[in-house]
C-alpha cells in the first residue's frame, strides 16, 4: 500500500470541534484508523489541553496524546473569515464532532439543520456529559459530575465510607469510543440509504451501560436489593477479590469450583468440603477468616510473584494489581503494543497506551505525531479550499489563522 | 419503514459465539440497532449466564438485558451435524464474534483461516481478556484479572491501604463497544476493499487505554511521578472530589476559577484570595481543612438537593453522588431513556440500562425481547439453510438441536 495513513477508515474525512478528552478521544480513535481529521481549534490557545502536562519543551503530552494524527487549523471563531471557511469546509467532509456545552454550536451557527444545509447527508455527533436533551443537560460537564450521577461512583468504595474515585479517565475516553462506534454505524447507514444523522452521546449514558446487573437486581427485587459499593470483594462469591501479599496485592478469583484450587495450593484440602467453608454462600459469611487465611498464606512469599506462580500452578485465577509503574516495561504490554513509546518531535520519547483495536491487516499503531497548533492551516486552505498562498498569509496577517510554536 | 428492526445496521448478519458479558455486549449493539444477531449456545444449558439472576419465573435477567433482539441456535457442538450447520451459516453471515479463551476457536475447526475458506471477506472478531497473543494470552478471562493488570485498579482507592473494585462491568461492558466498533470500521473497510478482518480485542488493551495521563506522566518524568490512588479527591487541583452531606455524597468541582464560585456559596469571599488559600496548589497542601470547611457547610443544608441548588446557583459543578436505587426513576434518566423498562414474555416489567447510542432517526430503545433457550433453531434451519420441518424434528430428535422453556 502507498497510502500510508491505509487502515480500516481510510478515506473518510472529519471536521472536529472537540476539546479535552471525549471528543479527541472518538476522532483519535479515527485518526489513527486512517481517516483525515482536521481539528479546527480556537486562536489563540486552541484545546484547552494544550496547557497542560507540558513535562517537556514546553509541549503537551496530554495534547500529544489524544491527537496524534490529526490536522491542525486554528482560527479565530469570532470571526465571519473563520466561519465561511468552516462553511466551504462542511459539504468536503463526511463527519463533524463535537464536544461543546449543549446548544453552543447551534449559537455558533453550525446546529445539525444548519449543516445539513451544506451538506445533506452530514453525519454530527455531539458528545456530553449529561447528553443534549433532558432536565440536567445543561450542567457542566466534567467526567466525574456524570459518573456521580450515573450510580457508578457510588458502587466504588469501601461500604461504611464515603465512594472513592478512579484516577483515569474511564468514562471520557469510552464515551469517545461509543461514539466512534456511533458515527462508524451512521456511515453504514449512510453506505445504505443516503442520509446522515445526528448523535447524541452522554458519559452519562456509557457510565449507566456498565450496571450489567445493578439497575435490574434493584429493579426486579423492587428495592429489596439496593445494590452499593464493597470495599475490594465482590459480594455474591468468595473468594473473590484484592488480597495483601509481601510487596503488593493480589487479586484472586477462587469462587465456585476454583475453591478446591485455591485449597490445594494453600495446602488446606481439608476446607474443600469442611462445614462453614465448602460453598461460596458459607465463605461470604466469614469473610474476615478468608481474608485471615488467604493474607497470613500469601505472606509466606517472598514476593507476589511468588505467590502467582503457585497460584497458577494449581489453576487458580489470580493476577498481580500492577501499578502503572509495573506495565510500562511488562513484556506483554511491549509484545502486544498494549504500550507504545511515540517520538514526538519536540518533547522527544515517551510511552503512551496503544490503540485498543488490533487487525490482522494493519499495524495497530502507527509512528504519527500530533500537530502544532495551527500546523496545517496552509495545507487545509490551499488542499481543500483552493486558496492561494496570497489568501492564506493574508488570513494569518488579520489574525484569522493563527498557529504557535507547540 | 415497515422493518421493524430498521436501524443504522440494518442488513448485517453476525453469527456470534459469545457468552457472558464482553462479547454480548458488543454483539447486542449490533443486534439493538438492526442487525440480525444469530447466538450460536452449547448444547444443554447454554450460554452461562443463563444460570444467573434469575429473579423470577426462573427467568435470567442477566442474560435478557445481554441478549435483547438476538435470536437462539442452540446446538450440541461436539456432533457433526452442528457443524456442518456452522459450516453452511458462515457464508450467510458479514461477521462471526467469539470470546472464548484464546486458541479454543481454532480447536472448534473454526479460526479465521478456515472461516476464510468457508467466506473470503468474513469478519471475525476475537474478544478477550487478555488478548490473543502475548506470553499472558492464555490466563483466564475475569473483568477483574484483566484490571489488574492495566493498572486501573492500582488507581482506585485509598492511598494508605490496598485497592477497591467497581462493583459494575466497566471493563467487560466497554470492551464490548470496543469490539463492535472495530467491527462496524471493518465492515466499512470491507465496503471500500472488499477484504475480511480478523481482529483482536482484548480488555487489558480496552483497560490500557483509560490511561488518560498515567501512562505519559509516568514516562517523561522518567518515573518520578509514580500514579497511584488517590481516595476521593483529584491530586493535581483541589478541591475536586467527594465531600459528605448530610444525606449524601456530593461531588464538587470547585478549582481554579470555580474556587471564588464557592467560597461566594459558602458566603467566605474572604477565602478567595487569602494567603495559603488562593491557589490549587496552596489547598492542595491543606486539603484535609479544605475537606473540613467544605463538608462543615455541607451540614448546614437539611439535605444535599439543598446543597446542590445552593452551589449551582453559584455556578459550581457539582453533583449528588447517587446510589442506581436514586437513578430508576429520576426525570432526566427516564426523559433520556439513560434507564428503559423493558416488557419480558417470561419475567414481566423490569428495568435496565437504555442503549448509549442516541440518533436523530430511530427510537435508541425499541421494545425488544430476549430468546428463550434454541427458540430459533427451525427458524434458522429453514429460513437461512433451507432445510425441511421434517429435517429439522429429526436433528431435535437426535439431539443436534436443543430448546429449553427459558
């Protein structure tokens, strides 16, 4: 293949508005896959991330991060040259995302009739917290607003105290990729019959998608279960869960059959079948003992790798609770580009995660960079548009192209 | 549209081996939104979880909500005529989906090669916990193994002691999006090529990848910053994170410029700029009095909706953290269709998490149902394969195909 930006989404052009992490997160996920996405960005900071983790060269890792592969146009919105080069921009491009507060890109006259008027068959996707309709659509936006609200924070946590939070951005970066399978479905569709589409993806949405049984155990029982959080120990098997070994902890799943494994390695057969201990139901009402016999066991390693090895060998499954310290050089991550290192061209080398999706085709991860700000706003002019170079310096000269040194 | 099932993927056949949570999940996307989802299950019980959750009628609630709109083949698949029936769907089928361990599905005589043989441009799309290759493939597929390992769960939970768990599928469920994605761009690939795809989806990767900032943080500052839990508040602003009601939790994002916002809520404007007080930086150092003058004023409201009307009116992002018992019938869930009640034939009324993919054109919930145990074995055999009432009573008959009641 010549094309070397050939993979699954070649060919397929994006006009992305988005900011942050949800938004970069869905067309990066398209970026990398091959499409052409031109990130326009605000003058004169463009992505508000930009501004941080500049660990080095004054340059955004967390930029670099969630938009490798794309092109950058900045321009001042405020400005009608900017808007009639979106306008001239729209009917080219097959998809427009965004992430803004709700009803901002209608204010800014570019709402899904607005766009269908350039092109007919325009597919927008707008991503949100709380999503674009309903009584709390309007409140801020932030990942853990519409975790909280999504019940999920409330299942993490020890259960006498307050919820704890993840230090990830679970629910952003899957929004992104539900709407990255949201905008790759309307494109079938699209394939199909002709027409575009609007779509409406809330983190709140995707947060409540995870309750695999909690919203129906409540809903069935009517609220005889009121399902909440418990600690490190799932609560209707045991063992099952977090337990302490000498440098670390060990997450073991040892319930139903995998008892009598989790006995043998201990070297305790007599608890297979001994009353109090024989089924998980019994074991979940002494779990102080399982924890006490699992911990004061798994003490008697020098190592928590000690302790898999033996766990293993007896076919229990079981896993060490890696910190991320612990992956970045895991011959696994490598082997598999669960880890990648990226070059960038100014902040230098540095491990980022891989691309979740792996192909027999194509590599998963490509050597792209991400863009400076306001990098391609030549290329996209001239390319796209047919401006001259006389239009584009005189653009920049006004100040309605603008770029900057990261 | 007289389909009923028209949707964005109407037209799309997927012949799916899937059971439990990763893969059904990504095939029910497909199957919620137009696609006819064959569900191949083993001979006598079927897919597992069919034993779980049954809260009525013997009826499984977890796998009704994992199976909406999918229809039943359920076959003896140790005798020859069940595969010689798989043999002759896979021509009919775009996409086969399975999450068995990895190498089971060559054992079954069914890998991408032989799949290739049986439809050049077939899709299969392989789903994991750890992966297909790599030295860890082959350990046992739990949520929970696949967490740990990522690193996810070393960033939840208190500093000082060892992690806690998501009571929730965050990683099974999102891995599902995942894989459906992948497939959704495959088959536009396949649209443009006319070329199959075998992908690789794995949860570690799916985990990995939530890694918005860890992964680069820990890497350039070549381990200095080592990521770790961090209880309920944010490490890097402040405040941002988890206060006590006095009914409640209440989740407040009060940083940077959101700081004036609150010390006006909290009527302590003197705050906004005082020494050791004005910056994110200087609270962070004293989060513990931050955590004391925020959670002291919180129990100054009789409840934490008073909290939250006191703080929005500031223009605070906030939120109540609620429990999944607060969610089922609050207006913006139920206006948004964040939750949906479902009409089961077996198990009545119930309610469960609503399709994340909001569109323009089609309703995101339609009123589906999950099929009984091999409810479309005649269907399948004669519709698709052409075979006879007569021979399909004597492969019941034999036992090749089998039903069950639920």
């Amino acid at each position: 293949m010549t094309n070397p930006n050939e993979h699954l989404l070649t060919g397929i052009r994006i006009l992305d508005f988005t900011r942050a992490l949800a938004g970069p997160t869905c067309t990066r996920m398209f970026a990398e896959m091959g499409a052409e996405v031109i990130k326009v960005e605000s003058a004169p900071n463009g992505d508000l991330t930009r501004a941080v983790s500049k660990m080095r060269a004054d340059r955004s890792l967390y930029y670099v991060q969630q938009n490798l592969n794309k092109k950058s146009l900045c321009l001042d919105l405020r400005s009608a040259d900017s808007m009639q080069i979106i306008r001239e921009l729209v009917p080219l491009c097959d998809v427009v995302v965004e992430n803004f507060k709700p009803g901002v890109i209608d204010a800014m006259g570019l709402g899904f009739e607005t766009l269908k008027g350039l092109r007919e068959d325009i597919i927008l996707c707008s991503i949100s917290a709380l999503g674009q309709k309903g009584p709390l659509s309007a409140k801020p936006g932030y990942d853990y607003i519409a975790q909280a609200y999504s019940g999920i924070t409330s299942m993490i946590g020890e259960r006498d105290q307050s919820p704890c939070i993840p230090m990830a951005g679970i629910g952003d970066v899957s929004t992104g990729v539900t709407a990255a399978f949201s905008i790759a479905a309307a494109l079938l569709h699209r394939a199909r019959t002709g027409r575009g589409q609007h779509l409406d993806i809330g983190l709140l949405d995707c947060y409540y998608h995870y309750h695999e049984v909690n919203v129906h155990q409540y809903s069935a029982s009517d609220g005889e279960i009121e399902p909440t959080r418990n600690g490190r120990h799932v609560g209707y098997v045991c063992p099952a869960g977090i337990y302490r070994g000498t440098d670390g902890d060990v997450m073991v799943m040892a319930f139903l059959h995998h008892w009598a494994d989790l006995c043998a390695a201990m070297d305790r057969t007599d608890l297979i079948t001994a009353a109090g201990w024989a089924t998980d139901a019994e074991r979940l009402t002494r779990l102080d003992e399982v924890i006490e016999l699992v911990e004061t066991w798994l003490q008697t390693f020098g190592d928590v790798g000690g302790a898999i090895d033996k766990l293993e060998a007896h076919g229990v499954p079981c896993a060490p609770v890696l910190t991320v310290a612990e992956t970045v050089n895991h011959p696994h991550f490598i082997e598999r580009g669960t880890v990648r290192t990226i070059h960038d061209p100014i902040a230098g080398e540095v491990q980022i995660p891989g691309m979740p999706v792996k192909t027999s085709d194509y590599p998963a991860d490509s050597p792209y960079t991400a863009p400076t700000l306001g990098e391609h706003n030549a290329e996209v002019l001239r390319d796209l548009l047919g401006r001259s170079d006389k239009d584009v310096e005189a653009l920049a000269e006004n100040g309605v192209l603008h770029s900057g040194p990261t």
